[in-house]
C-alpha cells in the first residue's frame, strides 16, 4: 500500500480486498485498514474512517461486491434477493450523502440487468464498483478544471476559502472544491487557501491542511467563526464548499457551517461556489426540504479529544450538514461544466432509480 503526495487515494483495491486510509487518524497516524467483509464496509462509512460523499459512494460500491462475493447460491433470482439485503444494510449506514444510494442503486442495476450466471455476475459487479471509482477520479479531474473557467480573473492570483475536506481523501481521488484549488494552485492562480477547521469533526483541520502540506499548496487554517472577519478585511476572492445532496432546484446539503458561509460571502458580495459531480444530484427532490440531515452522536461536541468540555446537565443538537438554499450559489461546478443552479435542472436525464 503506497500513498504518495500526488496520490492520495481513500480507496484502494488490492488483494481482493479493499484498503481505506483511515481518516480518524489522520494526520497524526498514517494507517490503511483491511475491509474485506460488507459489513466492516458499513462499519468504516458509520464510523467515518471513510468519509466524503463520492468516496463513501466509491466504498458502497466495492462494499456491495464484498456482500455479493459471499452469497451462496448458483441461482440468480435467489442471488438478486439477497443482494437486497447487502444494499439495504449499506444504505442504513449515513443518510445525508445521495452518492450512497446512488452507487448502491448502480450496482443493483448491474445485477438485474445482467442475463448470467451468478459468478458471472460477481465479476461484472467487481468491474462496475472499479469503473465507479475510476469515472469518480476523472470526474474530480474535470471538475478541477471546469473551476478555473468560472473564478473570478481578477486578481491574477486568488485566495480562496474552503471548508470541510473535498480533497482526494473525501473522492476517489484529486477531489471537487479542493480539486478546483489543486487545478488553480496548477495555473499559478492561486496565492492561497484558508481552510475552515469545521467543527465539531475537524475535516478542515485534519484532512484538507493534510492534503495542502502533503502538496505544499500555501494554506491558513483558521477556526469556522474566523469566515466573516477575513471577508470583512478584503482576505477572500471566492468560497469553494462541496456537496454532500443538491436538489433539482440547486439547493445544497454539505458539511455543518456552509450555509452560514454563504450568507456571509453574499452579505460581502464574494462569489460561493459548489463543487461537486452529478452523482451529487438527487433530482428526485424538487428542493432541499426533503434532503435527510444527519444527526451525529453529541460526544462530537461535547469532547475534545479525550477531555469533556462542557457541564453535565447541558443539552445538544448536533446536525451534520445544513442546507443552502439554491438563491445564495453563484454556480455549481460539475464534469459538464459550471451550471447556474436554476439551469441544473436541463440536465435532468434518466434517473438512476427510473431506468
Ligand atoms: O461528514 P463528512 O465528512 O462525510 O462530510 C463531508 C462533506 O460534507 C463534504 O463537504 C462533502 O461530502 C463533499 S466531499 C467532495
């Protein structure tokens, strides 16, 4: 297992089996863990050891052959039925991401459609988790450079503020709003990068200052409530966040604290983009009122570390992702190109679930 600065890859296939960095040790601990059952698949996207909704979507996906491989049955009717049930244990793991059940539904798509027998059909579900994963890394790749064709061009060189970790970590590689960076940082346009920490999971702090030192990408950490005073002092040119689900409208679901950075980058009229691929889209929602929204257990608030920071006796609400409406977006960076979130909805072909 290999992880240079230039390849960082959350997901890895090897050995017949399936090697994910884990990112809650991440940075103080490199370590890859061996997942060769569909259930420690689930385990490691409930437990956040594999994070980021293209990359959870690539890890379900392989997650699905794993259930697959261990169905015993030459009968594909029977097959198919047990199937079922790996995709609805992968589906229960996290809620909010579409690109879950986006890659669950592709591989259960995969096994009805395919007229064989059953071990024919594993193959064919090996093949199409790796072609998921490969079509996410050179969608990443295009979103990268579709980024560049939208940013503003003045001036030459951006700073640009970003959140959460969309990187290589969060992707199957070269990542969504960092992978606009990487491609910025590329053609000598950006001068830098602030990264939020995010609170409470700290996916800024840990994972995306990760990736920029790993690159040598010039990057400033700061904390969630330092955004609007470094907009309020002329610090940034652009917002660049990811997505976790965007409805048909262009309402976006992403990380805990994106929708107050939206509000501010309007209230300072600095342009906020979304980066993220069209797995990100569930046009099955019309707007993002319906978009399910995590609720993680509140020890990710009230403990830093191993210490707990706060009296007993107090209360929590601990929300993963929150919701920004379409009207606050300046665009939505896709493989197809940036899209004003209004005109998302063009793109609506057939959907996954339909065909
Ligand atoms: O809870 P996480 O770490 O899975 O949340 C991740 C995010 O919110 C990312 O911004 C999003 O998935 C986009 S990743 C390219």
């Amino acid at each position: 297992m290999t992880s240079s600065p230039n390849h960082i890859y959350s997901v890895i296939w090897q050995d017949d089996r399936v090697w994910l960095i884990d990112q809650t040790r991440l940075p103080a601990e490199y370590n890859l863990v061996e997942i060769s059952r569909c259930e420690d698949m689930a385990q490691a996207i409930r437990t956040m050891i594999v994070r980021g909704a293209p990359a959870i979507g690539v890890a379900a996906a392989y997650g699905m052959y794993l259930g697959a491989r261990e169905i015993e049955t030459d009968d594909p009717e029977e097959f198919v039925r047990q199937l079922e049930k790996v995709a609805q244990l992968l589906r229960q793991t996290r809620p909010t991401a579409v690109n879950l059940f986006w890659a669950i539904a592709r591989m259960l798509k995969t096994a009805y459609e395919s007229i064989s027998t059953v071990e024919e059909i594993k193959a064919t579900l090996l093949e199409t988790a790796q072609a998921i994963q490969l079509e996410d890394l050179e969608t990443c790749q295009a979103i990268g450079d579709n980024g560049l064709s939208v940013l503003p061009t003045q001036p030459n060189k951006l700073t640009i503020l970003t959140h959460c970790n969309t990187g290589s970590l969060a992707t199957a590689g070269y990542g969504t709003a960092l992978g606009v960076i990487r491609s910025a940082w590329r053609e000598n346009r950006l001068q830098r990068v602030y990264v939020d920490e995010t609170r409470p999971r700290l996916q800024g702090a840990k994972l995306t200052a990760w990736e920029c030192v790993q690159e040598g990408i010039p990057a400033t950490l700061i904390t969630d409530s330092m955004a609007a005073h470094c907009m309020q002092r002329n610090l940034v040119d652009a917002v660049i966040v990811g997505a976790d689900r965007i409805a048909a409208n262009g309402d976006t679901a992403n990380k805990i604290g994106t929708y107050s950075l939206a509000v501010i980058a309007r209230a300072h009229q600095i342009p906020f983009f979304v980066a993220a691929p069209f797995s990100t889209v569930d046009f099955e929602l019309p707007d993002g009122n319906q978009i399910p929204i995590e609720e993680r257990h509140p020890s990710e608030i009230y403990q830093i570390g191993k210490t707990t920071i706060c009296p007993s006796g107090i209360e929590f609400y601990n929300p993963a992702f929150d919701l920004t409406p379409a009207k606050l977006i300046t665009a939505i960076i896709t493989e197809k190109g940036a899209i004003k979130p209004n005109e998302l909805i063009n793109y609506h072909t057939v959907s996954m679930y339909e065909e």
